[in-house]
C-alpha cells in the first residue's frame, strides 16, 4: 500500500455509489503534480524489472501516472488518443472499451509511428477496474506486435476483478493502492 495516496484517497476521495471513485481533487480534473511524482517513483520502482522500451496508456486520467513512471524509467509515454486527429495518419490502430465514468464506449488510437513491433510496452493508469480499458490497451500493443511486459495502476478496485481478467497475459500487474469495496458512501481498503 502506497501510504501517501492512501492518506489523500481518506482525506479527499468520495465514493459516489455504483462503484465510483472520486478522485477529482487530486487525480482526474486536478493534478498534484508532486503526488504524482512520488506515484510515478513508486510505480517505476515495481515495475522496473519489466525492462520497458515504453509505457503505454489512456489519454486523459492516465497520462500523469504515466508520464510520472517513464521520466523514473527513462522511456517515452504513448498515450491512446480517445479522438483522431488531424496530424495522425489515416492508417491507426484502433480499439473501443468501455468507460465506467463516462457511460459509454470510447475509442482508443494509437498512431503506428508510436507503437511498433519489437517495443516492450508498460501499460500505466490511473484505475484497474474491470480491466476492460487495459484490455483494450493490450489489443492495441498486440495489433502493434509490441510485447505487454507489465501492468501498474494507482488505485485498484479488486471488487471488480480486473486482474483475474487480466491473468491470462501473465505479467505483473502491480497498484499502489488496492481497495476492496465501495459502498454506502465508505471507501474500504483492501488488506496488504
């Protein structure tokens, strides 16, 4: 357990029901930058001996951890792009997953000069929910022909079985803080 987003999951999450976790303040609308960085040391120091070429993640939530970890790696970030644009070229890899927060599916692309075969690519984020974003990251760097050498997070919410969905890839999946339930406005953390 990573004690000090821990400490500003209590004094400043909320658990809005339906299995959502605010973290607005700090995380998703605003970012503390120096949290991040001390998220960033601890998630590349997990995942260090996964010898990563590059991380990859979701634009938008996940680009702070990300960045974070590959600045403590020393490799670059590629971040799956939720609209195409302009500047990218016409042939992209592109997936959908679904978004808890957002209600719906939401694309993923990610431009073939970014991500290519031979790359050992480190998939980071904020969340480890059901999975199904990092699955769809994965389907990504599998189209690519890149390797997936790890999974790290910030907050998991093991209630919702990401990681067993996940086993399959058999890589380490690390998050630096684990919760086990979200319910009747209480945030409950899962034991270390």
């Amino acid at each position: 357990m990573f004690e000090p987003l821990k400490k500003r999951i209590e004094e400043e999450g909320e658990s809005l029901g339906g299995g959502i976790l605010k973290v607005d303040p700090f995380i998703n609308h605003q970012v503390d930058p120096a949290l991040m960085e001390a998220c960033g040391k601890a998630l590349a120091d997990l995942c260090k001996s996964t010898h990563p070429t590059k991380i990859l993640t979701a634009e938008i939530s996940g680009i702070a951890p990300a960045l974070m970890t590959a600045k403590y790696l020393g490799v670059p970030v590629v971040y799956a792009r939720k609209h195409k644009p302009i500047t990218m070229p016409d042939t992209v890899y592109l997936t959908v997953a679904p978004s808890h927060t957002k209600g719906r599916m939401v694309e993923l692309i990610v431009s073939p000069e970014y991500l290519g075969a031979g790359e050992r690519v480190l998939i980071i984020d904020d969340f480890l929910a059901s999975g199904a974003t990092i699955a769809g990251l994965v389907r990504l760097t599998q189209t690519a022909g890149a390797e997936i050498v790890g999974i790290g997070a910030l907050i998991e919410k093991t209630f919702e079985e990401g990681r067993a969905m996940l086993s399959y890839l058999e890589v380490p999946i690390h998050s630096l803080v684990p919760i086990a339930a979200l319910e009747h406005g209480e945030i409950v953390f899962a034991e270390d």
